[in-house]
C-alpha cells in the first residue's frame, strides 16, 4: 500500500489534487488502474490515505524530544509535501484542513512523551503556524496552484 501512497504524494504535490489523474498515480506506482482502484474506491479516499499516512513520521527525530522533532518534521519530507498539498487544495476542499489536523494530532498522540491531546494540541498549533507561514510565504506554490 505504500507504493500507492508515496505515488499519490508524489502526483498531488506536483500536479495539485485536480489534476493529478489516477492514471499518473498508477504509472508512478508501477501497476495498472484497476490495482489502484483494488485498494482505493475513488481519487478523494486516496487523498485522504495519503494525508492519514504521510502527515509525520512515526517518531520524532531525535526520538527523545517530540517538540523539537515536531517542528522539523512538518518542515522536511513527506510531511511538508503534505502540508503543501493541504495549503494548496484548502479552498476547493475544505475539509481537508480538519481533516489533516485531526490526522497530524492523532499521529502526535503516539510519540512517546505526549501525553493526551491538550497537551498534543499545545504543542502542535504552534509548529503548524510556522510551518504554515514557512510553505504559504516562503515556498513556491505546487501544481501551477497559488496559495
């Protein structure tokens, strides 16, 4: 399933959720169609996999300090493809902004020394701004999309 997902990331960051087509996601894939649909009934709960998965890693890095981790997870890889998508697509999806904070804090919920969702939340919101500012003011826009 992970070809799927870094395949769909690599796609909706560079050609945007409208038009990164399933057919792209595939070839990317290496498989057909048909294999993507096996696993994914439609473009959108692909999308939505792709933000569930690749919204921060497993574990923050260094492991022993979540919120430094936090930051410079958001910032770097797979979870800053995501934000740019989630940015990029936020008005002709709104609900993907909720939907991804709920995905990122749930993950955060499972680093080690993050105890419940206040304080999960007390640490997020912060590095989400930053982060933010940083794609919104300081990246350039993906898939011919302006923030």
């Amino acid at each position: 399933m992970d070809m799927f997902i870094n395949a769909a990331l690599e796609v909706f960051h560079e050609l945007g959720y409208d038009h990164g087509r399933l057919d792209d996601i595939a070839k990317r894939a290496g498989v057909s169609k048909t294999a993507v649909y096996n696993h994914f009934p439609s473009k959108y709960a692909l999308l939505v996999a792709t933000v569930e998965r690749a919204c921060l890693p497993m574990l923050p890095d260094p492991p022993h300090q979540p919120g430094h981790g936090l930051e410079r997870a958001l910032a770097m890889g797979p979870a800053a493809r995501v934000l740019d998508i989630v940015l990029a697509e936020r008005r002709s999806l709104p609900q993907i902004g909720p939907l991804y904070y709920e995905a990122t804090l749930r993950r955060l919920l499972q680093w080690p020394n993050v105890s419940g969702r206040e304080a999960a939340e007390a640490m997020l919101q912060p590095a989400l701004k930053a982060a933010s500012f940083e794609r919104l003011f300081r990246a350039p826009a993906i898939g011919g999309a302006t923030a």
